[in-house]
C-alpha cells in the first residue's frame, strides 16, 4: 500500500525532479507533488511524496527529516488527510447585505465634490470644507 508524506522547507526554486532524485534513495517513489501558489505560480515551499511501500516512507522520514536540501532544513512527516474546512461569510455590510457606506459613515468632503472653471494648482477640484 502506499504511503504519503509531508514534505516542508523546501526551497522555491526546487522541481518535482529535484525531489524526486534526492527522496528516491529511500525507495520507489510513486508520486511526488509541489505545492505551486495559483497568483504567483511559484512553489509554497511544501509537498508530498508517495512511496510504494510503508517501510520506505519510514526510512525517507528517518534519513531526510531534519536535513539540508538546497540551503533549507527539510521536515518530512506523514501526511495526514485534509479537514474539511467549514465555510463562514464575511462580516461587514449590515443584515440587508447592501455594502456601501452607511449614513454615518459617508466621506468626510461633504457629499459629491463641487468642480470650478479654471484649473489652478487643484486641477479644477475644490473641496469647500
């Protein structure tokens, strides 16, 4: 049966290659997965590593845990299942959900801004208070 593990600290630059030659001394790797940011597209630093057998996902915590690997001290553990996250909405914007201002939270300006003919230094805006 497989076993997965956690594998944290690894530098941003690594690749699923990268980790799989350096994991692959424990045994036979079936899986290796890089965590990859979706905005940035880089790596978050974190992955998991699937080995064939249980005894070699023991040995690779055993031998990597707590080691160098590009610069970073890996920490390498059993990867335990996701939780299931419940799902809260965001507070703010009253019971009715309009959003906006409330009335007394408009701007500080008064209201809409008044413009003027002829520019100056302002570029034509003129706050009144």
């Amino acid at each position: 049966m497989n076993k997965r593990l956690f594998v944290a600290g690894l530098p941003f630059s690594s690749t699923d290659s990268d980790l799989k030659d350096h994991f692959s001394k424990a045994g036979v790797i079936t899986l290796v997965q890089i965590i990859i940011d979706k905005f940035s597209g880089r790596s978050k630093g974190f992955g998991f590593i699937e080995f064939e057998k249980e005894e070699e996902a023991a040995k690779a915590i055993e031998m990597f845990h707590e080691t160098d690997f590009g610069g970073r001290k890996l920490i390498v553990a059993e990867a335990k299942p996701m939780e299931k996250r419940e799902f809260k909405p965001r507070s703010g914007g009253g019971d009715d959900r309009r959003g906006g201002y409330s009335d007394d939270r408009r701007p500080s300006f008064g209201g809409r801004p008044k413009f003027t003919r002829g520019g100056g230094r302002t570029g034509g805006f003129r706050n009144d208070r």
